[in-house]
C-alpha cells in the first residue's frame, strides 16, 4: 500500500482535495470523532469527484459501487474543525478504479484507505466496462507513482 510513501504525507501531494465540516454529533463518549466517520468523509472525497455531472463519467444506466475498501485509522480526530481530504488514482481497470485516500487534520494524517470502485449496469446488477471517456478521466488523475 502507498502509506510507505512519506510524499504521500501532505495533502499537497494529492490531485484531488476537498475538506468536511466535522459535528459535534460526529463525536463519541471518548470525545473525539468516531471511527465510523472516518468512512463518511472518505466518502465525501469520492463522491465529489466520482458524482461530478460536468465530467459524465459514468455511462447511462449504471451506478459506481464499492467492491473493496480498507481503511488505515492513524490517529484521532477531533472536534471542533475541519477534515480535509485528499484522493488520488492508483489503478484503472476495465470496470473498474482503484483509489487512495488520505484524511488529515491541521497538517496531520490520520487515515488512509484504498478503495475499489466499480461500474455497474443498474438492470443487470453486474459491472460494465468503463468508457473511454471515464477511463482517460481516470487516468488524468492517476498518480506517476501507480501508472
């Protein structure tokens, strides 16, 4: 996995960011966020950039799904603030994208995750192959390190 990879330590380094507002409800008896959140914000990375109408990635009739995900807690998140959230893609294949995700607070990593996400047809329920528009999307946003 890429967290062997100190670059991928700052947000910066990632070609996709944005941020999620952190609640008080987000918190648990230990006083910082639960780790149930950790998988909502990734989410919010995901979907900005994966749910993005102007880009019309995903081809009609079909939905992106999660096939695989595994999440790495590295340290605590606390309220009040902001999580920000950075995304990047490790692999495209004919069905599918791979993505590696990072949640930082105040300059700090403390998650990473790797997600597989597939294309799939909305009657069929099985994956469908992405077109080539998707995938050279995709692939603009694939790191130099994964290609």
């Amino acid at each position: 996995m890429a967290d062997k990879d100190s670059r991928l330590n700052l947000l910066d380094s990632f070609p996709l960011q944005t941020y999620d507002k952190i609640r008080y409800a987000d918190t648990d008896r230990q006083g910082h966020v639960n780790n149930a959140m950790f998988s909502t914000f990734l989410e919010t990375g995901r979907v900005e950039f994966m749910s993005d109408t102007k880009k019309g990635m995903l081809a009609d009739n079909c939905e992106f799904v999660i096939a695989n995900s595994n999440l790495n807690l590295l340290g605590e998140i606390n309220w009040p603030g902001n999580v920000d959230i950075g995304t990047q893609v490790i692999k495209v294949g004919n069905s599918s994208v791979c993505l590696f995700q990072r949640l930082f607070q105040d300059d700090r990593c403390v998650a990473s995750a790797e997600t597989v996400i597939v294309q799939m047809n909305e009657t069929t329920r099985k994956s469908q192959p992405l077109s080539d528009y998707a995938r050279s999307i995709f692939i603009q946003y694939q790191s130099a390190d994964h290609t």
